[in-house]
C-alpha cells in the first residue's frame, strides 16, 4: 500500500482581501469532496501578519491529486477566486491574491 500525499497550497493575500478570501473558503463548492482519493482538507489562516494562508489536503495517491487538478471539479471549486484574479488584471491592478504549491508523501503518523 502507497503512503498518503499531501498538497499544501500557500496562498499569499492582500491584506484587503483576507475577509473575501475566507468568505470563498466558507462558503465553497465543495467540488473536491466529490474526488476520488481525496480524505479532507484544512485551510489554515497565519497567525502572524504577511505569512499565507495553507490550504493542506490529504489524498490517498499523487495520481489522485493530479487528477483533480486536471478535472472540471477543480475549475468548479476555485471559479470565483479565479474570476478574482481575471477581474483585477482586467483593471490593470495586481491580483489579490497568488498561490504555491508543494507536495509531500506522509511517511509517519
């Protein structure tokens, strides 16, 4: 049997976006719920000023995980932070918030 995987999703936000970001996550679609291999998730906020926001969701395999990323559930899941970022480049302002990704095997409970 395959270790667990991991994928952190470091989201870094304005300052002034920070309410609107956990309103999305408070109110989401729940699109990953419905993925194959997908355990659950957290969404973690910083407790120190300018540290991002962790998004930590557990998988049984790497293919599972890639399989959402390449899915419709995952435009689903992430359209209206993605209609965010569209809009504030359309009005030539930074985006609000970006994010990056790292991956993990879990190798000890």
């Amino acid at each position: 049997m395959q270790n667990p995987f991991v994928a952190i999703n470091y989201i870094h936000c304005d300052e002034n976006y920070r309410n609107r970001f956990e309103e999305l996550f408070g109110t989401r679609a729940k699109a990953i719920d419905r993925m194959k291999g997908f355990r659950f998730m957290q969404v973690l906020r910083p407790k120190t000023e300018n540290e991002p926001y962790l998004i930590v969701s557990f998988w049984d395999s790497e293919e599972d995980f890639k399989a959402w990323t390449n899915s419709p559930e995952f435009i689903e899941g992430h359209k209206r932070g993605f209609e965010d970022i569209r809009k504030a480049k359309e009005e030539g302002k930074k985006p609000p918030m970006s994010s990056t990704f790292r991956t993990y095997e879990v190798i000890a409970d």
